[in-house]
C-alpha cells in the first residue's frame, strides 16, 4: 500500500475555507507552474474567495514550489485580488512583489503588448466582461510599475486558439453527451436529475453563446456569453452579466434550480480551468472538488479522482500552524520572500528529493522539515510585531509551562530576540523563548501542506517500500 502522512478526508458540500485554501486542490504531476484559479472572480460565489484567496497566495508561496499562473483578466476582475494590492501598498503589496520576482507568472493576451496596462487596453478592447472599472486601473498601475521594476517579471502569452479550445472542451464534456457521465447514474442519483434539470443550458444556451461569441469578433466560446445566455433563458432584466452571483440569488428560494446553477457553473468553470492550464503548461488547482463535482471531475480527469487512485496515491498531508495572514503580512513583502529562499530552504530540498524518489524515510524528513520551517515563520512573524505582544506571548506561555523560576531570563531573551540583538550568556535561554513562540497558538492557525510525488513509471513499485 502507499503511505500518506497524517491525510484528512475531503469533506461534503460544506467546507471550511482552510479546506478550500489547499486541502481540496488537485494537483497534477507537479511542473514548475500551477494555475492560481482562486483569483477567477466566477469562483467567488463558490468558494467564499474573499475569505480565502490571501491564505491561499500565502501558502501557495511559502510552501509550494511551483511559481503561479494568473490570467490578466483575473488581475482586473478579481474583488480580492484588487483589495489585496489597494490595501497593502500596491506596488509594494505581496502579490505585487511576487510579480516582480517571477513567483507570479500573469499570462497575457495577444494585443498586450507583455504590460499590465496594455492587457487592461487590450481586454476593453475585446469587450470583456467583469472589469471592475473602480479597481481595474488602479490595480494595473501598481503592477506595471512592480514589474517594471522587477528583474525577474516573466509574463507568457496566450494563443490565439484559446477560445476554440475552451468551446471544444465544453461541447465534449457538457454539450454533447445524451446521458450523464456513468458516476451520476451509478453513484449520485440528485446530480443525475441536475444533468437533466441543466440540458437546455447545456445545449441551447452553450450554442447561442457561440454564436453570440463569433459575431462579437471572437473566437470559439467565451465564458461570458455562457453566463449572458443563461441569464436570458432565466429571463434576468440586463443582458450581460459580470458574474453568476446575481442568477445564483435569483434562484434563492428554488433549491433544485440553485443547484442545478451551482452545478452547471462549477462544471463549465472546470472545462475552463482545466483548459487554460492545460494551454499554459502547468498544473491544474482547482479549489472545489467535493460532492457537487468530484463526479464529473471523476469523468473528465480519467483515473486522477477515482477511489483506486486516491487509494494508491502517493502523498504527504500535514497540517501544521502558521501565522495568521495579518501577522504574515506585517512582516513585509521582502521578508516574506527571503524566507521563502532562506528559512524555506531546507524544506524545499527535502520536498524535492522525496518527490523524485518517495519513501517513508524522505517522507518524514520532509515533514520535520515543514513543521521546523512554519516554527520559524512564526517566530518571524512575532519578531515583525511589537516587543510588547511577544513579551505577553512568552509571559503567557511560561506561566502555563509554571517554568516560573526562568521566566526572567527568558522573558529578557525573548525582548533581545525581538530587538535584534541576543548578547552571547543567554543564547540558549533565546533559542528557548523561539521555541514557546512557534509553538503558541497566539495569531497562528492551522492549514494543510499537501504534496503528491513525481512519479516516473518505474519508481511506483519502489516509492511503496519503505527505507531508502
């Protein structure tokens, strides 16, 4: 059998946000990008976005290898995203800055010339919808100037065949099919009858919105004109929709129509996803694999969510304690990124040699390794609040210890600690107090770190024995 360290079970329909930060992503062989699909505003009104779209940079960042891949259109249409960047000094904010380091990787369109202001021109020019025009210019001008100013910026562009991809993709997976795929027939009854509640949408409504795409001047099927035609069909008063968030509480009070809404989008979001990463060469992240889609996902990704593979499949799952956002965030967006480089380093090296060659011994190396690494974020992190927060801090968890005889000189490590100055007698009373930090709960939560290996074909046999 294959081994996962400390696994949690996918949960149903409701999940927490945690859960949908990471624990719920499906991440293919991992490549040196993943797609960043929480920053697509028609996920907002399906995975609580705005409550985790900032843990998930974070985490995605700090514990993950892979740089991100983010549309430009996201850049201008994304409600978090945009409050991310306005909020925390703009071209100086966390996203901004792994913009400029090539952590972020925004892929343009033709026509944007490789800026973010020309994407802005180029995405009114195309007449997309969504644009938040109280943010989008703003937004724009902060990344242009971060990635002016960074000398590792590498945006990729998009082929002109993208749209014609997407509606291929829709018209095999949800248009053409006369009955549902096996797994609703079999296994899930309710999504059975929402494939049939859907099929005018998925038919009538998929073929007006490409023909409403050809005669706009685009090509094969934009995502928008899906959303337009299903809004005319539910007889919605405007024309053109930003986002599903007004259908879905237009159906608030007939469940199987909200269902049926919530269903067919996050089918049609898939295709979406699943051909942009597919496009752009790099893992696909999708944050809402549960009951409502994991069938389908069944379908259309063979084998990748079935119970034999999730059975076999090799993984790490920890959940570990790590600063809260905020606290992250105070420490500023270079800091942030130099621990990712140094404090990180480690962790990354151990992640990379169980990932080729996966064993029980690597394995947990790698996960001492990542509670070593989130240990010394917080102490980061209480090091970047005021001394008076970690004095409290340590005050607090020395009288729950009752180590009362040390408190003094641990107290005074911790206050030196914090002032960046650790004189030589009470080094190790200091390398105590950073202990009780990272182990306190104040301003920390708990998240999961999941890591599936890089499986060649011949390592499967071996990566299931244990020992080197």
């Amino acid at each position: 059998m294959a081994f996962a360290l400390i696994g949690l079970k996918k949960s149903p329909h409701n999940t927490t946000s945690q859960e949908l930060t990471l624990g719920h992503c499906e991440r293919q062989v991992p490549k040196n990008l993943t797609y960043f699909s929480v920053a697509d505003r028609q996920m907002e009104s399906l995975t609580r976005a705005n409550l985790v779209f900032v843990r998930s940079l974070l985490d995605n960042i700090l514990f993950y290898p892979n740089s991100l891949v983010i549309p430009d259109v996201y850049f201008i249409v994304s409600q978090p995203l945009a409050m991310h960047v306005l909020t925390q000094g703009g071209s100086d904010s966390f996203l901004a800055a792994c913009v400029a380091e090539g952590l972020i990787v925004p892929a343009f369109r033709n026509g944007a010339d490789g800026t973010f202001q020309g994407a802005l021109n180029a995405i009114k020019d195309d007449r997309i919808q969504g644009i938040r025009v109280e943010t989008a210019t703003e937004v724009t001008a902060a990344l242009h100037v971060a990635s002016m100013n960074g000398s590792r910026f590498r945006p990729i562009t998009w082929p002109h065949e993208l749209g014609v991809r997407f509606e291929r993709e829709i018209r095999d997976q949800l248009a053409r099919p006369t009955t549902p795929p096996p797994q609703f027939q079999q296994d899930r009854p309710d999504l059975a009858e929402v494939w049939k509640y859907t099929e005018r949408w998925r038919t009538e409504c998929i073929e007006a919105a490409s023909r409403k795409t050809k005669s706009m001047g685009g090509s094969g099927l934009r995502r928008g004109e899906i959303m337009n035609a299903i809004a005319a069909d539910l007889h919605y008063p405007d024309t053109r929709i930003d986002s599903i968030e007004p259908l879905l509480r237009l159906a608030a009070d007939e469940p199987l129509k909200r269902s049926a809404l919530e269903a067919f989008f996050l089918w049609v979001n898939l295709c979406y996803h699943k051909n942009h990463a597919d496009t752009f060469q790099c893992a696909l992240s999708f944050p809402r694999f549960d009951s409502m889609v994991e069938p389908l996902a069944d379908h259309y990704l063979p084998g990748r969510m079935s119970s034999d593979h999730r059975e076999n499949m090799v993984e790490v799952r920890e959940l570990v304690a790590v600063p809260k956002a905020s606290a992250l965030l105070r420490m500023g967006s270079k800091r942030l990124i130099e621990a990712r480089l140094s404090e990180g380093r480690e962790y990354f090296e151990r992640l990379a040699e169980w990932q080729i060659q996966p064993n029980e011994v690597r394995a947990r190396a790698l996960v001492t390794a990542l509670k070593s690494y989130a240990e010394r974020l917080v102490v980061l992190a209480a090091r970047a609040g005021t001394p008076d927060l970690t004095q409290n801090l340590v005050r607090h968890v020395v009288s729950q210890e009752r180590n009362r005889e040390f408190m003094k000189i641990i107290f005074g490590a911790a206050t030196s600690f914090v002032r960046g100055f650790v004189p030589r007698p009470i080094v190790e009373a200091s390398k105590t107090a950073d202990a009780l930090i990272a182990l306190s709960s104040i301003e920390t939560e708990q998240t999961q770190i999941a890591h599936g290996a890089r499986l060649p074909a011949e390592l499967v046999v071996s990566a299931q024995q244990p020992g080197e």
